[in-house]
C-alpha cells in the first residue's frame, strides 16, 4: 500500500482524495506549511510517503493581484518548488503530483494542449502556477524526479465557497434578476473527479503534464449558471430557481475586478483521457447541495 502525503487536505480537492489502495497523511497548514521547508523535510523524514499530492495553493485571484501578491507567489510559486526541493535531499524514490490552473494561459488561442507555452498570464495569480510549474518542472527534471502535473479548470465541490453555490445563494437572497457573464469560457470541473485523477496519477505510472477537466462542450460562466440553476429548480421546484432570472453580460458590464480573468481557457483533456460529464457532474452537485442546506 502506497504512503501519500496529502497538502492541503482540508481544501475543496484535498478532503475528496480517497482510496483504499492508498494510506492517506493529511497534516494540516500550520503543521506542514508548503512555504515553510522546514516543514515538509520534517514530514518527509518521518513519514516517508511515496507519494506527495499537493492539493495546497493560494486561490483567490483578486487577492492575489493586490494585498496578496507575495503570498500567492510563496504558496504557489514557492511551495511546489519547495516540495520538489525536499524530495530531492530526502534521496528517496518519492513521486510529486501537483495541481496547478488554467490560468496559466492568456486565454486567446483556446483550446489549449499541454505543449501550448506561447502566452503570457494576464494576472498574477496564474503567474504564480505558472512559475511554480516550470520550477518544479526544471528541478525535478534535473533531479530525476517522478512529476505529474495537472492542469485543471473552474473547480467546483463542497469545502469552501465556489461558483454554483454563489449563483443559488444570490437567487435565494434576491428578487432582482442575476447577471453572469457570457464572454468568459471554459469547462467546470468537478472537485471529486479531479481528487480522483490525483489518486489515478499518484498511485499509477504517468508522469509529465496533464490537463484535466470534465467532458462536454466548453461553455460561459453565463450557460453554466443556466444549468446550475435548471438543476436547482429540478430538485426543488422553487420558483426562486428560474432560469430565466439569469440574465448574460459581458464583463464590462460588471464593476472592475482587481485581475484581469482570461477570456478562453478551455483544455484539451485528448492526453489525459475520458472523464465524467460537466453537466451531470453539477446536476448531482447541486441536488447534493441542495440536500444540506437548512430551510429547504
């Protein structure tokens, strides 16, 4: 039975992670933070994994492009580097997966394979994965180091707030109609599946890097709102849950966000392989959702 360490346990992939092949150690941030390498030697040495999942990194994109830039650097950047760093002076026969974003890309020539390197990040958050990317990519390389990387896009799962909870919330919490942009485009990717993929890639042979997201057609946040929502009255029949209070709009529209979002990040998933459906994945998304929140 493989050891895997898992960081960031606690977050929204992490707490998905599970397999009875695998003996899973998930510390928590304050003991083994992946900034701190000092931490992640100590947890090395005593636990000894032969997988590392970093399922950790610093996710709010606006936070990241003001007060927050260091720390999206140190977590994202930094962090993954560290890791491979560790993993490295351990000697040990240890394999690295890590997560990392769509928003590496500018989102101006979509779909993106895993040999696309052409653009540039348009903010600093998907700077940040992208260096990370490409350091512990070098390191390892040099290293002979077994890395898997993953690229993924639009995470949605239970842990911490995300876009479908956010769309029935503001119905629940208004009468006004809800506006979602319809010139923003990628593929949702379900937090599940993608902790599945981690399992997939640290307990198999494959290595290098991988795009994955769900199946189907790419879509704009404003057609995935409709679905959410299609979903939502489905399961409930409340008349709070009508598609047609979501209205479209063009970021412009909407005020000023501190980063900038890249317009069209779809991946090509043809090297990973088939993965479940976007569609069905947020139908039993919200209907489990739905389940637990209170007064519905």
């Amino acid at each position: 039975m493989k050891r895997v360490l898992v960081l960031g346990r606690n977050g929204m992939v992490g707490k998905e992670i599970d397999n009875p092949e695998i003996e899973i150690y998930g510390p928590s941030r304050d003991a083994c933070n992946i900034s701190n390498p000092a931490h992640i030697s100590s947890f090395l040495s005593s636990i000894k994994p032969d997988v590392i999942i970093n399922a950790a990194g610093f996710t709010d994109v606006d936070a990241a492009e003001k007060d927050k830039y260091y720390e999206a650097f140190e977590v994202n950047c930094n962090g993954p580097f560290h890791l491979a760093k560790a993993i490295a002076d351990s000697k040990r026969d240890t394999k690295l997966v890590h997560i990392s974003s769509d928003f590496v890309f500018a989102g101006r020539h979509a779909p993106y394979s895993e040999e696309n390197t052409d653009e540039v990040p348009v903010n600093a958050y998907g700077m940040s994965k992208l260096f990370g990317d490409i350091l512990s990519t070098k390191l390892c390389e040099e290293a002979g180091i077994k890395l898997a990387i993953i690229r993924t896009s639009w995470v949605f799962g239970s842990g911490r707030p995300n876009f479908p909870e956010a769309i029935l919330k503001k119905l629940l919490n208004t009468s006004e109609p809800v506006r979602v942009v319809d010139d923003q485009v990628g593929v949702p990717t379900l937090a599940k599946d993608l902790a599945e993929a981690c399992v997939n890639l640290a307990i198999g042979d494959r290595v290098g890097l991988f795009n994955f997201r769900n199946s189907g057609e790419s879509c704009s946040r404003y057609t995935w709102a409709r679905s959410i929502v299609r979903a939502a009255f489905s399961a409930t029949g409340r008349k709070e849950f009508s598609v047609e209070r979501i209205l479209p709009c063009a970021t412009d529209d909407l005020p000023r966000r501190a980063a900038k979002r890249p317009f069209n990040t779809t991946l090509s998933i043809d090297k990973y392989g088939p993965t479940p459906d976007w569609e069905t994945a947020t139908i039993s998304h919200v209907e489990k959702v739905l389940k637990e929140w209170p007064l519905l």
